[in-house]
C-alpha cells in the first residue's frame, strides 16, 4: 500500500477533471517564489503545454532573485513553450490582453504585494495588487466565457495563513471563522477569498483558495526570515526573535507547496450544496516548530553549509524582542480535507528543507 492510500484511501479522493497536457495555463507572478517553481514542476511533468507567465518585477525584493528565477525556467523549457509578459495585473487594459491573445484554459493567480509587516507602512501596494489585481483576473476569468466560449475551467489563487489573525482554536481550519484579521495584508487575503466564491456563484468559474502556510526553500523570499536571518548573521548583525522566541510556524516546503497545487489544478471543485463550484484549503506541513528550534537547526545547517564558520558566535548576534504588530503566535494548518481530497500530505522535514537552503544560499551567494 503507497502512502497515498495510507493516508486516505483511494476511494476518498476526488477525481481528476482537468486534463493540463496540450493546455494554455496562466501562471501570475511567475518570477516569484511559488510561481517559478510551479512553473518548472508543469514543464517537468507535462507534455505540450504552454505556460503564459506573468510578473511586474517589482522591486520590494532584490530583482536579480526574479531573474534569476525565470532563468531557471528558460533553461528547462527546452521545446520554447513558456512565454514571458512583463505587466501589472492591476492594469486592466493589460491583463484583457493576456486573455484575449493566449485564451487560457487555467488560471493561477499568485501574483500578490505579499508581507504583513510591509503593509502596515504601505498599504497602497496591497490595494492595488491584491484587490485590484484580482478584480482584474475575475473579470477576465469570467469574460473568457463569452460568446459561447469555454473559457477558463479552473482558477487557482494564493490565500494566507494570515487570515486567520486573532483566531484562538488550534490547528486552523477552513471551517473556522477568519472575521478578525490582524493586518491589511491578511485582509485583502480574505477578501480575494469573498471575490473567487462572488464570481463562482454568479459566473460559474469555478476556483480554489490555497491558504499557504510559511512557504520556504531554495531562492526564496529575502523577506522571509530564515533568509532575511541568513543575510543578517553574514552580516555580523543581530536577528530579532519576536515574542522572545514564544512563537510557532507552520513552515512548509517549497517542493511540497508545488507538489500540492499541481494535485489542486487537475482537480477543480464539484458544485458544493449551494450549487456554487467553490473550495478553500490549507496546505502546509501541519507541524508548527518553535522560532526558537527553528532558529538553532537553521544555524546548524548554515555552518554545515560552510555559509558561517563553526566558531561563529550565535548567542552574541541574537536578541530576544516583543511580538511585532500584526503578527500571530502560532499557525498551524488542519490538512484534513487537502488529505481527503488529494491524497497528498507535506513530508519535508524542516532540518531537510533549511539544509536545501543553505547549499543553495552558498552556491548563489557566495560560490
């Protein structure tokens, strides 16, 4: 018996049907940190597809990661099927065109101004591309149908962890209540949430919410802090640990993130009691590790990787710090139903993933 049915049973998992191969897919924010990567898995695992990939290339990160990343995509895209179009999907007249030229028959929205702390100083950004943005794509999702054309069969878009904010009950569910977000960041979240189950009732699209949990790996995020950590410590700089180390995350392996979106996009929503095709899922490695153990295998690993001398002082270049504004204690992700459905369960260890980290972080940074 595979883990799968170990897991679940076979017999419980929803069936495939949507066929990707020999399919236009829509990838926004494909110079990002899931997009790139989700682009590279459909290439590696799909035959005659093209992928139009989206980005605006902003530069509320180092670019040259971006680029970095879509290189890696070029590479692997041997039969010249991945076509690349620089644009904001907050202009509408921008994405109407995506559409209207490569007619995609899936969309997969992860373009986003992501970061909580960053929105509290710049809520604009947030606006613009995490409402406006995704306005623009539904629009486009649901005008995709016209003239008796069958338009786009599945959405796929990137929700959050943060929108469960203030909630008390432990794992999070996707039956729980997320009425109390604790940033702008995690409202917009929800908010895409409203829109995705708005469009599905009203235009049939269907779609699927993935609520991604603490996603990290190889060219991640430098905002994210086991890199943002990384650069500090190179630095001879102290990190903070916020809440004085009393807090857990749910972290989660890029490879595993991918592994499950591509169980997610060959599986679009059956119409639930409301007759609406419209799901919502956590997917994250239902195991929140303490910041503080989190930070202790992230050293051992960066030594390991010969990124800091084995000698390198720890104690002196850490400090303990109160919770920051808009931040949570825990997340933790009930997986259940992703399980259920899918048949598929995160199963990188963090000492695995931050080992992949490091070996990458010395090869890019200072190989």
């Amino acid at each position: 018996m595979g883990i799968v049915e170990k897991i679940t049973g076979r017999k419980n998992m929803l069936e495939k049907n949507i066929d990707i191969s020999g399919k236009n897919i829509l990838v926004t924010g494909t110079a990002g940190f899931i997009g790139a990567n989700l682009v590279k898995a459909l290439f590696g695992q799909f035959q005659a597809i093209t992928v139009i990939g989206v980005d605006n290339l902003n530069d509320y990160y180092d670019v040259s990661l971006k680029e970095y990343r879509l290189k890696q995509i070029e590479e692997l895209d041997k039969d010249k099927r991945f076509i690349f179009e620089k644009g904001n999907i907050a202009d509408r007249e921008f994405v109407t065109g995506i559409f209207e030229k490569y007619r995609p028959d899936i969309v997969v929205n992860l373009a986003a101004q992501a970061g909580v702390r960053y929105s509290i100083e710049n809520p604009d950004a947030y606006i613009e591309s995490n409402m406006i943005g995704f306005y623009n794509i539904l629009e486009a999702c649901r005008h995709s149908r016209d003239n008796g054309e069958p338009g786009v069969s599945h959405l796929v878009y990137a929700s959050s962890s943060s929108v469960y904010g203030s909630n008390k009950k432990i794992p999070y569910s996707t039956e729980d209540k997320v009425d109390n977000p604790v940033s702008l960041y995690a409202a917009t979240k929800k908010s895409n949430e409203l829109f995705a189950h708005a469009y599905s009732k009203l235009y049939g699209i269907p779609s699927t919410g993935l609520r991604f949990f603490t996603v990290y790996g190889p060219a991640g995020r430098p905002d994210m802090a086991y890199f943002g950590f990384t650069n500090k410590l190179i630095k001879n700089e102290t990190i903070k640990i916020f809440n004085y180390g009393n807090c857990k995350r749910d972290f989660t392996y890029i490879d595993d993130i991918v592994a499950g979106v591509l169980e997610v996009l060959q599986r679009a929503p059956l119409e639930n009691e409301d007759g609406v095709r419209y799901k919502v899922y956590n997917i994250g490695n239902n195991h929140p590790e303490n910041l503080l153990d989190f930070v202790s295998v992230l050293q051992e690993e960066l030594v390991a990787a010969e990124v800091l001398h084995k000698d390198y002082d720890f104690k002196a270049h850490t400090q303990l710090v109160p919770m920051q504004p808009g931040d949570v204690e825990v997340t933790y992700a009930d997986v259940d139903d992703f399980i259920r459905d899918f048949g598929f369960k995160p199963s990188t260890s963090l000492r695995d993933g931050l080992r992949k980290f490091c070996v990458w972080y010395k090869e890019f940074y200072m190989g």
